[in-house]
C-alpha cells in the first residue's frame, strides 16, 4: 500500500522535476505551419532525447527521496530503530517500478552528445540508485506489516546500518546529476529558442518557450527545506527577466493575438504573485520560513498550470 502523506516541499520538489521534460520536449509541429521551414537542428534534438531520458529518471526515483525523508521524520539516524518510536508506523514509502526509465537513462549515457561530467554522474547515480532501492522496499515491506513487533525492530536495526550509507551515497550522486543537469538544461533552452526563431521568427511557440524558461528560472530560485533563505537579488533579477519576457509576448498581440493568448492570462497573473510573494519575503530577509501564508504552493501549482496549457495548446493546436 502506497501512503500519500507528502510535506509541501516534497510535492513543490516532484512537481518542478516532473516539469523539466515538459519544458524540455522537442518541438511539435507549428502552430501556422509555414511553406519550406528550415529543418529542425539535428543534434539540439539529440541533446533533447538525452535531457528527456536523464529527467524522466529522475522524476520517478524521486520517490526514493521522499522515501528516506520520511524514514528519517521518525527515525533516529545515529541510533537506529527501537520498535518503540512514536511515529513509527510512518515507515517508508514504497518505490515506483522505474526499469523502463532506468534503461533508456542506461542507453542515453552512450549517445551523442556526449557529456562526459553528466553522463559519468548519471552512470554512478544509477548504481546508487540500484543499490538503495532494494533496501528500501524491504524496508517498507517490514514497517508496512509490522514485524518489528515480532522481532524488537532487530531486522529494522540490520536494515538501517545498511539504508544510511546508502541513503548517503545516493543523495550525493543524486545531487551532482542536477547540478551538470542544470548547466546542460539551461544550454538547451537557449540553443532551442534561437532554433525556433531561426525556423519560425520569433512567433507563439519562440514565446512560449521563452516565458516559461524564464519562469523556470524563477522556480529555481523558490525556498525548499534545503535551502529556506531566498537570495533576494537572484530572485529580483529573476523576476526582471521574467517580466521581460511577458513584455516580448505582449508584442505578439500585434500579429498573432491568438497565439498571445496562449499563456497571456496565466503567465500574467503568476507575475502579480511572484511580486506580492516577493514583498513578504523582503520583510523577514528571504527567511521563507517566516514568510508565513500558502503563497509558494500557490505559485508552484500555476507553474505547473502554465506548462500544462502550453504543451498542450502547442501540441494539439489552439
């Protein structure tokens, strides 16, 4: 049985990886569809399938950090497990099946382009991901039923001296494919939008994917429980970008009113919170912690909104 108890910043986490593919997606087919359009760039789409495999892995094994936080909400790490904890019925969550994801991330490792620092880290994140997933099932499986009240949790002990160490090596490796992600992501992004304005002009899908790369950036920059303190002035400057992006899609309106209003309401709205929520971290310093109200939830769900409609609109047609 699957629990469904996540924290806000395990949703806000799942929610914004569970985006990347989506902003990410190698183009569809233009909206007005222009006489002899110069091909897409083959390796920029080869780039793509790399991004799209690595983040489709990640997506779903996030679950094995959910997993361990939740581990670790009742558990003592340095002492291990007595039977006796308050909340121990809490346990693990248990693990989606990610064979088919573990095996296209597998292949995308030897593809072009080859990206040595990535691909490495992605290699080792595999391994550690093969080691851990193992233990935590098992783990679920004996705090699910129970049967530390068979044992006095000498089974849950046995597993924890394993799960730490592998938890550890795991997040680690885990880390380090975001951090070259992140580098690789943003090359992308800015490689696809001078290709759709070389093939289309800078038309609905170039602002599209300009509004919500920049509006990514600005979620990049949103208060996790890793990092609670905002750095204001990335977050200004983030802000200012995004903003001026919305300005770039306003000139659309002129030609293409249509396309404008593929994102024009939403992506307007999301600013006005980002400012509102902006000015209530500016009074506590960028502690979010202080910050109070459901205004970050709010933000990351129409994000996600956002990139919903616009795939969709894109892909599908008006």
């Amino acid at each position: 049985m699957t629990r469904r108890c996540h924290t806000p910043d395990h949703d806000r986490r799942a929610l914004l990886l569970g985006l990347v593919a989506a902003t990410l997606a190698p183009a569809a087919p233009a909206l007005a569809q222009a006489p002899a359009r110069p091909a897409p760039d083959a390796a920029l789409q080869a780039a793509i399938v790399k991004s799209n495999a690595y983040t489709e892995l990640l997506n779903r094994t996030l679950r094995a950090v959910e997993s361990w936080d939740r581990y670790r909400s009742w558990v003592n790490i340095q002492r291990g497990p007595t039977g006796r904890e308050r909340y121990i019925t809490y346990g693990l969550y248990s693990l989606y099946d990610v064979r088919s994801e573990l095996e296209k991330a597998a292949q995308a490792v030897v593809q072009e382009p080859a990206m040595p620092d990535l691909d490495d880290a992605m290699r080792r994140y595999i391994q550690s991901y093969g080691a851990l997933a193992p233990l935590i099932t098992r783990a679920n499986v004996y705090y699910e039923r129970k049967d530390y009240q068979d044992d006095g949790a000498a089974l849950g002990r046995e597993l924890h001296r394993d799960l730490v160490p592998a938890a550890q090596a795991f997040l680690k490796d885990r880390a380090d494919v975001e951090l070259h992600m992140r580098t690789f992501r943003g090359d992308i992004n800015l490689r696809e939008l001078a290709d759709i304005e070389r093939r289309e002009g800078r038309s609905a899908r170039w602002n599209v994917r300009n509004v919500m790369i920049e509006a990514r950036g600005v979620m990049d920059l949103m208060p996790s429980d890793a990092r609670p303190v905002v750095d204001l002035a990335a977050f200004d400057a983030a802000i200012a970008r995004y903003s001026a992006a919305l300005r770039e899609l306003d000139k659309l309106k002129e030609t293409d009113p249509s396309g404008a209003s593929i994102l024009d309401s939403q992506a307007g709205s999301w600013l006005g919170s980002l400012r509102e929520y902006r000015q209530k971290l500016a009074r506590v310093r960028g502690d979010a912690r202080r910050a109070g109200g459901h205004e970050r939830m709010w933000i990351v769900n129409n994000y996600n909104t956002m990139v919903s409609v616009a795939q969709t609109r894109l892909r599908f047609g008006r």
